[in-house]
C-alpha cells in the first residue's frame, strides 16, 4: 500500500556508519511506499513538536535515558547483535524504536525493519525481539588476487573473470552492502600465498607485487595438468605469459585492501585470510626463498608477512591456516611446529607490539592431529587476546545433500570444553542454478552443534562466486553472485540469524522481487521448493566425499561421466538412511528383509520423479512473465532442475534393473526392457536439460572438474543405453 501526503523522521547518529546504514535502507523503502523522509540527530527528539508524522527512532542501548523517557521494554541479556523493534501509538503518529545491543544490532534491526515495512506496511509492524542463533554467518572466497598469487580455483573461467573484479571498490561495496543486508558478518579470504599481493615486508622489499596480473595462456590445457594440490599452480609457462591487467602499486594495493575491511568493518563484517601451506608462489626464488619445511629463510619471510598483514590492516580480524596440501611427508608434530615457528609466533609478534589488539586464529582440522594442535600452539592458546578456534568441513565438498551429516561428529565430541570449530560449508555442488528451499536450509541450520561452533563460511573450491560470467545473456555491468542468488544467500543469511522465520515472509520476499500477485508468487515459491529438493537428494544418493569426484550439475567428475553401472556400486553419504543400488539388489534376490527405516533406491528414485512432475506441472500453470528478464532466468532454472531430477530418477530406475539384469538369470530379458525404457527417458530429459543449459549458459571451464559441455554430453548420456545393449548382445 501506498501513502500520499505522509511525513516521517528517522532519528538517529550520523557517526555511527552502520546505524547510519540501515536508516538509509529505511529511507529508501518509506520512499517508495510514499513517504516524505526527513533525518533527524538523535538528539533532536527531545524538542520535536511535531505531532502529525511518523518517528522512526534508531539506537543503542547506550542511550538510556531514550530507553527510560520512552519506557522501551528491553532484555536483560543484550549481546550486540540482539535488536528489538517497539511502536507506540499516538492520536496522530506511530513511535518506532528500534534498539541494538550494539551499533551492529541497530543496524540488523534497522534493516529487518525496511524489508517488513516493503512487504507489508509500516502500519503492520508488531513487535521484534532478536539475536543471532548462530554468531558468525560468514563467506569463504577462494580469491584470485593474481597469477603470481593464486587460489585453489584459479584454474577456471570464474576466477580468471573475477581477477581484476577482485580490484574494484565499488564491487566490494556493493558486495559488502548485500552480505550486510543478508546478515552475513563474516567474510574469510582463501589463498595459497596472499602476502605478496597485499603487504610490503621491510626485510624482503622485493616481494612484494606491483600491478594484477593474469597469464594469457590456454586454460583448459593447463587444468586438464593441474596437480589439485596447487603445487604446480604457478608454472614457468604461467610466469612467461603474463599481461597487466590492472595498473597500481604496492602501495596502492595496500591502500585498496584498508579501504575495504574499512567498510566492512562499516557493515558489521569481519575479515579473515585463510592459507594453505607450504606455497611461496609470488615470492618463490627471491631471498632463496622456496617452498621447503627445513628452510630458515621461508620460516622467516611468512612469520614477518604475518606480523605485517596484521601490522598494515588494523580492521583484519584473524587469520587461518592448513597443514597440508604441500608439506610433503611431515609428521603431525612437524607439521605443526613448523606452523606455529611462522604463523604462530607472527602473530605474537603482531600482539606483542600492539596488546589491545585482538586476533583470532583458525586452525583448519585437515590433515592434522588435534592434541599436536593443542600442545603445540599453547603460547597462543593461552593469551588473553587471541581466541584460538578450530575449523572442519562439515559436509565434506557437498552442503547440499544432508541436512545432518556426521562426519563431524566425532571431532565435535573430542573438542575440548574451552575450544569451538568453525563448520566449513562447502558448496561445490550448485554452480549454475538458481536454487531455493527455505526447510532445507532451516533444518540444516538447526541440526549444526551451534554450542560448539563460532559460526560457519559458506563457500566453494571449484567456482569463485564474484562476478557471474558464464550467463550467455549477460547483465552490463555483468550481475553478481549475490544478485543472481539472491535467494539461496537470503535463506542462509536470515535463518543462520533467526530459524524462527516462517516460511511466508520467503513468499513475500519471492511476491516483492518480481512485483507477483499473490497465487504466482505461491507458484513460483512451491516450484522452486520441489526443484531445489532434487539436487541434495541426488548427490547423498550418488555419494562422492570430494569436489573433483562428482559435480550434480553434469554428471561427472574430474575422470569424466558418470554412467548407468557407475550408479549401481556408488556408495550412498555415510549416516543417512539410504541404502546403495547394488546392497539393495542382493537384498532382494536373497529375499531378505529391508529395513523399514532404509530408504531403498526405488523409493529415491520415485521421490526425484514426483518433485520434478510437481515443479514442472506448477510453471505450467504460470501466465506470461510480461518480459521480466530475471523472473524468466529464475524459472528456466527452476525447469532445468526438474529435467536434471526426471533425468536421475530414470537414471537410478536404470541401474536398479541393469544390476538385476546382470544378477539374475531368469528373469534377464524383463529387467533389460525395463532398463533400456528408463535409460531411454533418462536420456530424453537430459536433453531437455542440456537444451536450457546451454541456451542460457556457455560451457564453463570448472577448476576441479574441467570443461563442462551439457549437448555434447549427450552422447555420454546415450551411451548408457549402449552398455545395457551391449550386455545384452553378450
């Protein structure tokens, strides 16, 4: 509803950047619903007179005396993100208070209040009273800063699109502004050796890295021979090819980056660098610096890098590290010695020379022993101003697929009582796809030991979510992540905060962003749902630990298809109630019983065919679109993942009779037929499925899987029907 003749002032202090944020959200929205918006000082509302316009009022509870004029009711326990909203009513006016714990929680409230006053009214608004469930709601970006200085995702198209994205203040701060909106705090940095890219170490000036580069070589070759290690990310074909692709200093990069953990800190948002170990590249061969654990001078050069990131970055809340990857056959007590000789002590440096200041440090649980961890970093451990936390990759490579997986259960349980883990949610699953389900992403939330973790990071290995860059109808400026999935990163922010959330405020969400009446909203929300139910019930079906082994979106991994007798002997994700193909099939030929609680093939398979059926029956029913580009994007992805859930349910269907073919003797020629029938219709949705892919998207070069190209997997998809043929011929 829109108001004519309206006036409201929003009362707040204009030194407080975040709260200062919120109230122009809040402005922004009052516009549009007809509002004349004023500011006011805080200060002012002790001599306002007028008795006819709406107050918008934002605080702390520092202010007391607001608290008391007004008689604002607020909890005892106000931690700094907690936020209530009041109203009260006069003849004329509304009050509405709105009051942090801190200047974070004023401006989460501030911005809980704009999106409930632009989906209802601002006359609709009841009172609020909230706080984090999860503390720290974080992004992991695997950062491509340059050739010189790569991640582990920088050999593929998304990376290489985003390098000099990576360079661009207004993207960050449109970036920053979206994760703030989203209630996200928390935003990890995740390279191989960022030292040289963003400080200058006074013992090793020459490290230190002038302008971005990119190499301008053939990709796609170069990742068919990427060790995934990353020990061969910076090649002497990688240093011989280099372009400039952004002209600025050292100086100015380090500028740059204290700008932007300056406006993020602006936004209520914490930055973290994240490393793996041991690389050098960027620094490698200077000063006889290299890559070996037994080198004094490398021990050296990473310590002072690390004092000096904290040293240059004063708004840098921590750091992390992994023992792994590349340091060789080390024993757990060298890993970890060698850890703390360079991270270790340079951050104790860092406090040493400033002791107000606080750091957290993060040590990945990866290929590591948790009691060396402990004795070993006891200088840390023990220090008043650094926390010292762990962190685990709660699903391994694949969030979507469980909403309660146990593979870090048994860390959780050891973790001692003083000590927390971050849970590393890895999302190598959905590159592509616009994806959607608010009960999975709650149920999820809830099941995470919240009592034992700090918060989590959201993030992949194999795609760099900046700039979107493989859209074949780009967006100009091209659309970022955060924008073309703004969905999917809304549901993880806001539930992360407040599971409480009922799923109604989702549809409105879905009503408002596509200016929807009330019955297509509903559609479109209930669509995407089912859809979006496909892809996690797929991957805990066909179950792969790791991001190089299996990629949803294309049936493959980085060996390449996965085909109809790969489907029978692929086990299901350990701790769900789903029983594998070829179990299920010696199961049943030997008449024995299935467990009522399993979840046998069939069934998955039936599942995947009526969420599908469901999906596709419900955008059959839509109206015209009217020519809304992003509305039509989000329902071709929502079709394309119908198709890909019709296509695996044949799939399965496929391989459950081709191992009963193979199995059973009397009855060989029924299970062929039946076989061949679903293989026939796997292939029929697959194309259906490539059609939409590859109209609405190039073929992507993925970092950890290759070259993705869903037509001319056409063959590959046929080719099943061949090895079901072809046993029959034998």
């Amino acid at each position: 509803m829109v108001v004519e003749n309206k006036k409201a002032y929003i009362f707040f202090d204009e030194q407080q950047p975040m709260i200062k944020f919120a109230a122009g959200k809040i402005k922004e929205i009052l516009a549009k619903k007809g509002y004349s918006v004023s500011y006011k000082s805080l200060a002012d509302i002790k001599n306002f007179r007028n008795k006819s316009s709406d107050r918008i009022i934002l605080s702390t509870k520092k202010n007391k005396w607001l608290i008391d004029d007004y008689r604002i009711e607020i909890p005892n326990n106000f931690e700094a993100q907690r936020y209530v909203i009041r109203n009260q009513s006069h003849s004329e006016r509304q009050d509405y208070f709105i009051i942090g714990g801190q200047a974070q929680g004023a401006m989460y409230g501030g911005l809980d209040f704009s999106e409930r006053v632009l989906i209802n009214n601002l006359t609709d608004l009841k009172a609020i009273d909230n706080s984090p469930y999860i503390k720290n709601r974080g992004i992991k970006l695997n950062i491509p800063l340059d050739a010189r200085t790569p991640s582990y995702s920088d050999c593929g198209d998304s990376a290489q699109e985003n390098i000099k994205v990576m360079w661009d203040l207004d993207y960050w701060k449109r970036y920053l502004n979206k994760l703030a909106e989203n209630k996200y705090n928390t935003i990890s940095l995740w390279n191989l050796h960022p030292f040289p890219s963003m400080v200058k170490v006074d013992d090793y000036p020459d490290v230190a890295l002038d302008d971005v580069m990119q190499a301008d070589i053939n990709w796609e070759r170069f990742n068919s021979e990427f060790d995934l290690t990353g020990k061969n990310m910076v090649t002497k074909e990688v240093t011989s090819n280099l372009k400039v692709i952004k002209r600025i200093s050292i100086a100015e990069k380090i500028k740059f980056w204290q700008q932007v953990m300056k406006y993020a800190k602006n936004r209520g948002i914490k930055f973290y660098i994240i490393t793996w170990n041991i690389f050098t590249w960027g620094a490698y061969g200077k000063y006889d610096i290299d890559n070996s654990p037994d080198n004094p001078i490398t021990k050296d050069y990473i310590r002072k890098s690390v004092k000096e990131l904290f040293d240059t970055y004063p708004h840098l809340a921590g750091i992390g590290v992994t023992a792994g990857e590349n340091m060789g056959d080390l024993s757990p007590e060298k890993k970890e010695k060698w850890l703390f000789e360079t991270y270790g002590r340079g951050v104790l440096d860092a406090i040493k020379e400033d002791q107000k200041r606080e750091i957290r440090f993060i040590h990945r649980h990866w290929w590591s022993d948790l009691d060396n961890i402990l004795n070993t970093f006891q200088p840390l451990i023990n220090k008043e101003n650094i926390t010292f936390d762990f962190s685990f990759k709660y699903s391994r490579a694949h969030m979507y697929s469980d909403t309660n997986p146990v593979f870090a259960d048994s860390i959780f349980e050891t973790l001692p009582e003083d000590k927390k883990m971050w849970c590393n949610l890895r999302n190598d699953d959905i590159y592509m796809l616009r994806w959607g389900d608010p009960d999975y992403v709650r149920e999820y939330i809830l099941n995470i030991p919240h009592a034992k973790t700090p918060g989590f990071y959201i993030g992949s290995d194999g795609y760099v979510f900046g700039r979107e860059c493989v859209s074949k109808n780009p967006d100009q400026p091209a659309q970022m992540e955060l924008d073309k999935n703004w969905y999917n990163y809304l549901l993880w922010g806001k539930l992360a905060f407040d599971p409480r959330e009922q799923n109604v405020f989702f549809k409105n969400k879905i009503k408002n962003k596509f200016n929807l009446d009330e019955n297509s909203a509903e559609a479109i929300y209930s669509a995407w749902k089912s859809a979006s139910e496909i892809i996690p019930l797929v991957t805990k079906f066909h179950w792969h630990d790791w991001d190089f082994q299996w990629h949803v979106e294309s049936c493959t991994g980085r060996e390449g298809f996965y085909t109809v007798e790969d489907f029978i002997e692929n086990p299901t994700m350990e701790g769900t109630d789903l029983i594998n193909i070829a179990d299920y099939c010696e199961l049943k030929l030997k008449n024995e019983k299935i467990s009522s609680a399993a979840t046998a093939p069939p069934a998955a398979a039936d599942k995947l065919g009526k969420k599908a059926e469901y999906a596709l029956e419900i955008l059959d029913t839509l109206p015209n679109n009217q020519g809304q580009n992003e509305l039509t994007k989000t329902i071709e992805d929502i079709r394309a993942m119908a198709y890909l859930g019709f296509y695996y349910s044949h799939k399965i269907k496929g391989a459950i009779n081709l191992c009963f073919h193979q199995k059973n003797d009397s009855q060989q020629k029924k299970y062929y037929k039946k076989s061949i029938a679903h293989l026939k219709k796997a292939l029929s949705n697959w194309k259906n499925y490539a059609r939409i892919m590859s109209s609405n998207y190039r073929s992507p070069l993925l970092a950890r899987i290759g070259r993705i190209d869903w037509v001319k997997l056409n063959k590959k998809v046929e080719s099943d029907i061949e090895i079901v043929s072809d046993q029959q011929k034998e």
